[in-house]
C-alpha cells in the first residue's frame, strides 16, 4: 500500500509539473521513471498509478475551468479548486495481470502478484450471491479497498455476454415523481394487472432542501456551510440512488419472472414542462435523476436478457385511452381522469400506460360490459385488465437493505 500510494504522488507531481493531460504523454514521463524508482514491483502497478494520477489531475482541470467561465463577482466570492494531492491512500488497483481467484484446499483465495515471483494470498469470504455472479462471467480490473479498521475487501469488475431476446409480453411502466405505475401484459396467459410502486423520492428532497435551506441562512462561515452542504448533498444522493437501484431491481425481477420486455416513456424533454408550474414543483421536477433511474432500469433489463423500448412520453397524461381524445382537462386532478369527449373514467395514474400501450402498435384499450379489455393485434385475443388491490408503500424503518416490496401480480383467468 505504501509503495503503491508513493508512485501516486510521485506520478502526480510529475504529471501537474508538465501538464500532461493526455494518456500518451502521461507515460511518456511517468513509466520510465517509476519503472526505475520501484523495479521490485509489477509493471501493471506504475501504469494503474499514473493513470489515477492522470484521472485527478483532468478532474482538477475541468473544476477550474468551470470556476474560470464563472462571472466576476462569483469569481471574487468563491475560491478556486486546488491543486490534486495524495496525502492518504486506502485503494490499490488492481491490473487484471496483477491477480487471480483460485481454489485451494476448498478455499477461495485471492493472489496479488506483487512482483518478481513474490505473490500475496488472501482468503476470500464466499457469500451466496457473490458465487451466483461469478460463475460463467469474466473478470477484469478491480480494486482493494483498506478500510480505517484495515479490514480488506475486494472489489470486483466482473463481465458477462447476455444474449437480449424480444418476448411476447410487456411491462410498460410510467414514471412520477414518487411512483412508478405499471401496466404488466401477458399474452401466453390472458390476463392483464396495474399497479405502482410508490416510493419516497419527493420526501427525501424537499426535507434535505429546507435542510439545506437552513444552514445557508443560519451558518454564516462560509467554510463551515461549505462542508456541512457537501455532507447533506451527499447523504441525499445516496439515498436517492438507494430508491432507485431497488425499485429497479425489482421491476426486473418481475419482468423476469413473467419474461417481460420493458416499455417506457422518452422522458427528453420531461423538465422543460415544469417551467410554467410553482417553484416547489419545478425543483422536484429537475432535481429528480430520471437519466440516472432509466440507466438502472436498463442495465438490470438487459441483465437479465430483457428487450427495452422507448416510446413519446407527449400527452400520455391527457389522453383518453379509448378515443383518443386530447386535453388537459381530462386529467381533474391527480388521482381522477375523465374523458370530455366520450365520458370514460378511470385512475388517473394508470393512464399513461394504457396510452404507453395503444402506441407500442400491440393493440387498443377497450370496455366491454364494464370491463376494461386491451384487444391485440398481434395473436388476436382479447386480455382483461385487473388494478392492484394495494399499491406499494416505501416504509424506510422495514426496508433497510430490502427491496422494495410491491403488491403480488394475481392472475385474471383467461378470457
């Protein structure tokens, strides 16, 4: 770790000195040099520690240009970023030449080649899920973090080809500021089911803003606001990925189980809507990270095999799903829609993904004595459409480290 934190700084200095910014001329000054400084280490070891050093240097570079496209005043207000430095190291990266996991003696270990033949070994503890993931998948370059207790964990870069095949039925899905309402179609046994998952987004940014809010007007030293945002900004960020990557998982998990391809909504241009609505609504809108949460969707679909379609998200809302009828005065308010032109009334929420339905090109919402039906016109049939009982509730104090945890999707008999 010493040795590895030393070439770092030694990397840095050169690479700051010279103001290398290019990979190329990064090793040009750094490889030979350290080459010669550390001949007991790996080769890999020197190329990982100049590229770190290359990757804090350009992170610095983008911040100050940043700080130099500001205004004067601002200029004048905030301070510049400074200079990258390596005072304390817990990460070694790991070249995949560098390391490999074998079995010995029933034991899972991990061996470091440090270097002219000498190898450092360390006994891996197996978890269930870990195993799962590893097998029949590739490895590449990893990390070993040390924590401050210098616990040791491994970090491991895995990679695995998974063939994407388009299935019969759909999963389309609307997302909202503190919902994601679901539409799930399966054809292969006629049936039909709405429900939502509903989670604690909005909550968790409108109570870090006036968090925040109340430190930028009660904290007058500029330092000590400075850190106590960044600590509040980052526990707000973590919590929100935390949402999103379970909420994610687990519409994966169903769209899997029923072997389901994903159908969602192109949400581009979804904040500039929010432009002409209250300051409260256009904060949530453009702080949500929709680009972030349909990244999560997308790798956990295609992870498991899953086709993902993107389809207008214009006027979802306000259209009627039978006629096609389109205005805002369809939706009444949040929780009711009903149609001015032909009269159809429905949960407001749920509309979205029947219309997400009749523009996929698979078929149209009906009514059939007082049933709502989706006619397809792919294998003809004609499949009844059930809502949820329940909608899922995110209950932070059961949840840690759950999933979340949504209404069981009950079959319809076929029609």
């Amino acid at each position: 770790m010493d040795s590895y934190t030393l070439m770092v700084r030694e990397a840095l200095k050169i690479i700051v000195e010279n103001d290398a910014r290019s990979r190329r001329k990064a090793h040009i000054l750094c490889y030979g040099f350290l080459r010669k400084k550390h001949p007991q280490l790996h080769n890999k070891f020197v190329q990982e520690a100049y590229k770190r050093a290359l990757a804090m240097y350009r992170s610095y570079r983008k911040l100050l240009n940043k700080w130099k496209k500001l205004p004067a005043k601002k200029r004048r207000r905030i301070k510049p970023p400074s200079p990258p430095s390596v005072e304390e190291n817990r990460v070694v990266e790991l070249h995949i030449d560098t390391y490999k996991l074998e079995r010995r003696h029933g034991f899972l270990t991990l061996a470091v080649s440090k270097g002219n033949g000498v190898y450092l070994r360390f006994l891996v503890m197996e978890y269930d899920y870990a195993v799962e993931e590893l097998r029949g998948a590739k490895l590449g370059n990893s990390k070993i973090l040390v924590d401050e207790n210098s616990d040791i964990y491994l970090l491991l870069t895995i990679r695995r080809n998974v063939e994407v095949k388009e299935h019969r039925n759909k999963l389309f899905i609307d997302i909202n500021e503190d919902s994601i309402d679901c539409l799930l179609v399966n054809y292969e046994d006629g049936w039909a089911k709405l429900f939502s998952v509903k989670h604690d987004v909005r909550r968790i940014r409108t109570n870090y803003r006036r968090i925040k809010k109340g430190i930028q007007k009660k904290v007058e030293d500029e330092k000590l606001s400075g850190r106590l945002l960044a600590k509040y900004g980052y526990r707000e960020r973590k919590r929100v990925e935390d949402r999103l990557k379970k909420i994610a998982t687990i519409l994966a998990k169903i769209a899997k189980e029923y072997n389901a391809d994903l159908t969602r909504e192109n949400l581009k241009d979804l904040r500039l809507n929010g432009r002409k609505r209250s300051k409260q609504l256009n904060y949530r809108l453009s702080t949500f990270p929709y680009r972030k949460f349909i990244s999560y969707i997308e790798y956990k679909f295609w992870e498991k095999g899953l086709e993902v379609t993107t389809i207008g998200a214009s006027g979802t809302s306000i259209t009627c799903p039978l006629c096609g009828y389109v205005d805002k005065k369809n939706g009444v308010n949040r929780e009711n829609f009903r149609c001015k032109k032909c009269g159809f009334t429905f949960n407001a929420q749920y509309v979205a993904c029947l219309n997400l339905f009749s523009r996929l090109g698979d078929g149209r919402v009906a009514i059939r004595g007082g049933r709502l039906y989706l006619v397809s016109r792919k294998a003809a049939p004609v499949v009844a459409v059930d809502v949820a009982l329940r909608d899922a509730e995110w209950n932070e104090a059961s949840q840690q480290g759950k999933s979340v945890q949504i209404p069981i999707v009950s079959k319809i008999p076929k029609i």
